[in-house]
C-alpha cells in the first residue's frame, strides 16, 4: 500500500490500469472521462516551452554559460519539470523500458497510447450509455406521504367543460386521397426484414448497386441493412423496398427477376460468379458490395443494337447480330474465327450512310475522314492476341477486337476450375474509350494503354467493363487496360484506335483531352513558378 | 411524400409498439416507416400520443417511458420507475396536466412529470386484482378502472371515493371506452361480450346494452371521435365495428393472414380505422366501404398497440 499526492500521477494511473472492478464508480469517471494525463501531458510541453524561453533570456544563469551550451535541445527540456508532469522520476518507463537504462525519467513525448481493444470497446459503451442516461430524465414514483390540498384538488382535478363533438374533415383523409397507391407497396412484405433500430438482433449491411437501372441511376450505391438470418430473396426485396420508397417514380420488377451479384467498391459486377444463392442467409455471405442484376441479362451478355453516335455518323446501323453468352464463361461465339481483316456488313452500311451524308451535305471535311478510313481501314472489325496486364494476378492472354463501335476484351485460355485466373470479358462502347498510346518499348515487347470511362459506357446499356486502377481524375474517373505484345502489333492496334477515335471525336475523348491539356498547364506553370 | 415532417406535433402521427421491444413512427398516407424508438427489456402494452402532439408514451412491463415524436431520438426522454409488474394502460390529462397509468400491481396512479417532487400531485389507487383498463372521464374528473376480477371502479378523482360495477361474473375486463361527448361507456371482456351504459342522465351508469360482440376474447374497444361508432378488437382476429345507439354490426374487418387484433384507432373524420395485429403488420381500412387501405410492415413480432393523432382540417 502506498499513498500518493500527485493527482496527476494517480489520474495516470487509473487510466493506464484499466481498473473495471471500483465499486465507487470513480475509477469509471476517470476512463471514461477526458484523459486527463495527455492534456496534462500537452500543459507540461507549453509550460516547458515558456520555461526554456525565459532560461534563455536569463544568460546569467542560462547553461549556455556553464559551457554546456551543446547539450541539445531535446535534453534540455527533458530537465525541465513541471508541475504537471506526474512523478517524472518514478515514471513507468521505469519498468516498461529497461533496455534503456539510461533514460530511465525519459517519458515518451509522443504519448502514444497503449493499444487497448477490449477495454476500450467496454468503456465507450459504458460512456455511451451514462451519455444516454444522462438524456433520459427519470421520475421515480413516490408514495404520497400527504392528502392533496383542497386547492390542489381543484387545481388538477377541476371538471371540464365537454365540447360538443364537431364534424372534422381529417388530414390523413386528405393525404391519402394526394397519395394513391405507391410502388413499394408490392416490396411490403420485407419491410420486416430492416434491421436499423433492431435491438438485440444482428444485423448486416450491404452496398447494393442497382446495375439493372439505367446508368444515370446508379451512381451511388444504396446503402441497406437487413437483420442477419434474412435471404437472399429477402435481401432483393428490401432493397427493392427501400429503392422504390427513395425513388417512387422508378419502377422496378417483381422481385424474382432480380438477382444479386458480387460488385467491386466500385459498383461493377463481377460477372466471372454466379448470382448468390437466393435461399441463402444473407449472414453467410462476407461480400458486403453487391450489384443488383436483372436475371434474364445474365443470359443475354451483350446488347443488340448500338446507339447512333451523335457526332456527324449518322444513320441507324446494326453491328452485331445478337450475340448470346453461353453460360458463365463469356465466350463470344460469333468472334472466334475473326483474325483476318473482313469488312462487316456494319461497316459497309455505315459508309454507306456515310456517303449518303456526304452526299446530302457536301461536307468536304467529312469526305477527307472517309478517304482516311477508307486508307486505314480502320473501321472494320479487326482482332488481334494480346497479353492483358494485371497488377496483381497473371498476365492473361486475350483477345481485344476493335470496331467501329466497340472495343472488346476477350479472354482466350479460360481455367473452369481456378477461378482466381479466370479473366473477365469487358467490352468498351468506342465512345467511352478516351485515350489510346505505346507506354514503353522493350526489346521484344511493347506495352500499349487503352484509357476508357465507365461512365461514358451509359448509352451502352454494357455492364460488363470493368477496370484495373483508377488513372486520372478531374471530374470523372477514367480507367485503363494496359496490354503487351509485338512492336508491329502493338503500333497497328494504337494506330487503329486513333484512327477511329478521332474520326468519332465523342464528347469523352474531348473531355479527356481536355483535361489532360489542364494538367499539362497547371505542371507547366507551377515549374515555372518554381524557377522564377 | 414530401410536406410531411417526422411526425411532428402538428402532423399526423402513427406510432406502433409491440413483442419487438420497438416503437414505430409511420408516415401514415405513405405506410413508410419514419423511425424506429428503442423500448428496451420490455413489449410494449399500451401508447398514447401527449395532447399536444409531441409525445408518446409507452408502457410495459415495470416500465412508462415517454419519447418525443419531433426529434429523432430513438431513446425515451422520460422514464417513469417505481413499478414491478406490467403497465397495461397509459392516458393523459385533457391539458397535459397529468398522467394516468394502470397496472397488474393492482393500482391505477396518477403521475405528474413536473420536476418538483414536493408540488407533484401523484395518486394512487389500490383495487384487488390486476389493472386491465384505465379510462379517463372526459370531465377529467373520473377514472374508470377494469380489474381481472370483472369489476369497474369509477374512481373519484376528486373525492378518491369509488362505485362498483360487475358486468358480468367471472369475465375479466379488458377495456373500458367512454364516448368523448361523455354519454355512453362501454367495456368488453375475456369472453367477447361488450356492455354499454349510459352516463351523465343519473349519478350513476345505467346499464343499456349487452352486444355479444365476439366468440373469443375481447381485447379493445374504442369510440370514433363523433361518437358514432365503436369497434371492438378481438382474439377472434377480427375488429368489429359497431353503430353507436342502435348497437348494430356495421363493420367487420378481416383479413387473411390477420391474426388477433390488439389495438384500434379512428381517424377524427371515423372513416378510417387502424389496426394492429400479432401478424406483425398495423392496417388502415375505409370503414365505410369496409376495404384494407394501407398495410404498415415492420415489426418483427405482433404489435400489441397502436395509438393515432389526426389533424382536423
């Protein structure tokens, strides 16, 4: 048993040794309360601080005299003690430190708390709910010791007057009437399963993308939390719940035509698994970004009509005859046997629509751009075997075919059974991708970069792009592909798409051009602020 | 769903309780769930809105917790301690002045949550068997208390002396409804059986009518705020209502995947009708064309009880 006098050092102490078991409840006071020691702690450094300052303007009595005048700074203030240091002498490093015995008063400056989960966690709770309590006022009932006054009586239990019963028109009549039947109505039923404000119940949260809407709906992620032993199902029909409350004028489908999907944090739906089992628990489950996907789009991979570009190619075409994604792998039947360089019956069609505007307009611009497509040919359809990049996982042999509408990415070897090489199959509506350039050259390989905005994918209706790291961001995020292959390949491809993205010019390939143009500036300007 | 703020004092407010240890806010026109309050250790027996809108109060077992229904606080803002058995009813004083509760530990009380203790005017009143039902006389001046032995007391607020009524022998009471115009009480029973007396004409309650309104337990009855009609909830899992004078069967309201019906209210125009059911689920239904509304789905277990504030317009 020891006694102390040192209130700074006995708050310390409460604090460092986690005393749970103090009757008194003061010991809980002290944790619970503001640590007491770092604020001493900072009161200590000021104080030092202020101290140093005056030793230095006393050079009478300054060290400096003495002929210690190196002794450095740190040291120095180490010498000083305050009155807000607790037993600076008897300090825990004491015993917490011993391979420094030399430093055996030196407190750490830092006052990096030890690491405290546990404990921790039990006391914020604890806080919480004196915090909680501390709200809540309580009247206790007590036995009425004494008859009320007569004057009471007639103050608390005088009678009133019954006003006669009137004929009301009611407001929730009205609101009613304002509010016909609403969409979320049919989601009703899993209403039940919201877990927000459950009470002793475990819950879960999702990030849930709604990648069914259109891709101005989805930007934001919807944010739900459902009680832990609901479903799959369940959890589909919450969201579509929730959704439908938030955004009453979209309408969603019947909750069995949904399915849910692993998402990056991102929102993009990782197509390479199957949709979660819908009879599931939801609890089983450690993904907490999930994408909801209408079924049936499972099946059916690609779109089959392209928009019109908007940028002077005008006329309807139709690209591809509809392509049907057999099963999970995303092969792509129709492209298999596509090396050579064909010209498509949509490339035919587009030229032609071409030249009828051609024709119409007599724009001599846009005869020139024919002639360079017609020079290049670079809008048919041409694939070439590349290596596709990873940051992580193995470089993947892929296929990428370029078009006039699309760029797609095709993986070639598919390992059924391994699933973390299993590469995904993107496909970039050309007016999505921005960029296109040679990285580096190497002795027998050269790298190239496609840079794309998923954003720019919305007329695509295509849910399946996704990409690796994000590259650059002024106002929206752009993503890149980078793949390897033969110089000459390499060169051909970047030609191709140049080719082609200029003649489209679509309003991403402005923007980024735009903004790369902003950074060069800003780059530019602020090197030669720095040389001036 | 905009021009609604979170229930409130002015608006109108659908608060529901239940076996959950929740209370529910509801946008009631929408049936969107506005908020969710904690009711912790204990179900919810009875609610009632405070007379200026602005608070609800709950009551359970040892517990009486009042909760603002403007904030979101999702903790009560007053606990009312000092009861070891269930609270079944909760009421309020006309003006807010005070507040009545009755209870298994055989008394009706009045509370009064101002903060000094020595101007608090509480009262008790000790009967022999387990508070059922508390109603206030809409004088203000009278409590009537329904015990499980069967008997009515008309408590005297004024004068703490009481009179006795036994509708029926060995029938515990359930709920006592007085008409807000203060002419007519009536009680139901364990056995489904409502009695109606006439007040106001003679000092004391003149037995007018027996209504063998259920086949099972009754559990509520409540009249509309004309004094019109009366239903009456029952384990039959139906809510019946009735034509107030004549006593005829106007309404009765089921549903499918309704089970016992616990708790009622009426809108102030009595056109519509909310229920809370142990399917978990509240319903709005048009009294007049006898169809569901509205259905409110939240609740985990069956909601016990429900209270409603209407906004006359």
């Amino acid at each position: 048993m020891a006694t102390y006098d040192n209130k700074i050092w006995l708050l310390k102490n409460i604090r460092d040794a986690f005393i749970a078991t103090d009757d008194t409840g003061l010991c809980e006071i002290v944790m619970a309360g503001e640590d007491f020691s770092k604020i001493f702690q900072n009161k200590a450094l000021e104080e030092k601080k202020c101290l140093r300052e005056r030793r230095l303007m006393q050079p009478g009595t300054s060290r400096a005299k003495e002929g210690i005048g190196d002794i450095s700074e740190e040291e120095n203030e180490r010498e000083i003690v305050t009155q807000y240091d607790p037993y600076p002498d008897l300090d825990d490093s004491e015993e917490d430190d011993p391979i420094y015995p030399g430093s055996s008063y030196v407190r750490n400056e830092d006052g990096g708390p030890r690491y405290r989960t546990n404990t921790t966690i039990w006391l914020d709770k604890k806080e919480q709910a004196l915090k909680k309590a501390a709200k809540i006022k309580i009247i206790k009932w007590e036995e009425p010791t004494t008859p009320l006054t007569t004057e009471q009586v007639t103050e608390y239990f005088s009678k009133l007057e019954i006003a006669k019963p009137e004929k009301h028109k009611s407001l929730l009549a009205e609101q009613i009437k304002n509010c016909p039947d609403l969409p979320h109505r049919q989601y009703l039923e899993y209403a039940k399963f919201d877990g927000t404000a459950q009470l002793g119940m475990p819950t879960k949260s999702f990030k849930i993308f709604m990648t069914m809407l259109p891709e101005k709906h989805q930007n934001y992620p919807l944010v739900v939390c459902v009680i832990a032993n609901a479903k799959i199902k369940d959890l589909i029909g919450f969201t579509c719940y929730k959704y439908s409350i938030e955004h009453p004028e979209i309408i969603l489908g019947s909750v069995h035509e949904y399915g849910l999907c692993i998402a990056e944090d991102d929102g993009e739906v990782d197509w390479a698994f199957p949709c979660l089992d819908a009879n599931e628990p939801c609890s089983k489950f450690g993904f907490t970004c999930l994408g909801l996907i209408e079924l049936k789009h499972r099946a059916v991979v690609c779109p089959a009509s392209i928009p019109i570009p908007e940028d002077g190619i005008s006329g309807a075409f139709h690209v591809f005859s509809k392509v049907v994604d057999s099963g999970q792998s995303n092969q792509n039947p129709s492209r298999h046997n596509t090396g050579g360089s064909q010209t498509s019956e949509a490339v035919l069609s587009a030229l032609k629509a071409i030249n009828e505007d051609k024709r119409a307009s007599g724009d001599k611009e846009l005869s020139k751009l024919q002639s360079h497509i017609l020079a290049t040919e670079a809008p048919q359809y041409k694939a070439y075997k590349v290596h596709l990049l990873r940051k992580v996982r193995t470089n993947t042999s892929v296929q990428v075919g370029i078009s006039l509408d699309r760029i797609e990415i095709e993986p070639l070897v598919t390992h059924k059974h391994a699933f973390w090489s299993r590469s995904k199959y993107f496909i970039h509506s050309i007016d999505s991708v921005a960029w296109c350039q040679i990285l580096e050259a190497k002795a027998n390989k050269t790298t190239f970069r496609i840079v794309y905005s998923p954003s720019h994918n919305a007329t695509f209706h295509d849910r399946n792009s996704t990409g690796n790291q994000t590259f650059f961001q002024p106002n929206q995020t752009y993503k890149v592909h980078d793949f390897e292959c033969e110089h000459d390949v390499a060169k051909e491809i970047v030609d191709r798409i140049n080719t082609i993205l200029d003649l489209r010019n679509s309003p991403c390939r402005r923007e980024y051009k735009a903004a790369k143009e902003r950074k060069l500036q800003t780059r530019r300007s602020f090197h030669t602020k720095h040389i001036s | 769903m905009a021009g609604d703020s979170i229930g409130g004092g002015s608006q109108v407010a659908l608060v529901t309780g239940g076996y959950d240890h929740t209370i529910k806010l509801w946008q009631a026109h929408s049936g969107v769930c506005l908020r969710t309050m904690q009711h912790p250790e204990s179900q919810v027996n009875g609610l009632e809105i405070s007379p200026n809108g602005q608070r609800v109060a709950a009551c359970g077992y040892q517990h009486i917790r009042m909760y603002d229904l403007a904030s979101a606080n999702p903790d009560p803002v007053i606990n009312f301690e000092g009861i070891t058995k269930n609270v079944s009813r909760v009421g309020f004083q006309k003006n807010g002045t005070w507040m009545y509760t009755g209870g298994e530990d055989c008394t009706a009380r009045i509370w009064d949550p101002r903060a000094q203790p020595q101007t608090r005017c509480q009262k008790i009143f000790q009967v022999q068997a387990p508070v059922n039902a508390v109603m206030l006389h809409p004088d203000q001046t009278q409590i009537m208390v329904g015990d499980q032995s069967g008997i009515i007391h008309l408590w005297d607020l004024r004068t703490d002396q009481n009179e006795q009524l036994i509708p029926e022998a060995e029938a515990s009471i359930q709920d006592i409804a007085i008409d807000p115009s203060g002419k007519v009480m009536a009680a139901v029973n364990n056995k489904g059986n409502c009695y109606v007396w006439a007040l106001g004409d003679s000092p004391h309650p003149v037995p007018r009518h027996h209504i063998p309104a259920h086949t099972k337990y009754a559990l509520r009855c409540k009249f509309s705020l004309d004094s019109t009609l009366l239903v009456t909830t029952s384990g039959d899992c139906s809510a019946k209502v009735w034509r107030a004078g004549e006593w005829s069967l106007v309404r009765e309201l089921r549903h499918d995947s309704q089970r016992w019906v616990w708790d009622a209210a009426f809108t102030v125009d009595s056109r519509y009708l909310f229920t809370g059911s142990s399917d978990s689920y509240a319903r709005l239904w048009d009294v007049e064309k006898g169809t569901l509304e509205r259905e409110y789905c939240g609740h985990q277990k069956a909601i016990t009880a429900l209270a409603f504030k209407d906004q006359a317009v």
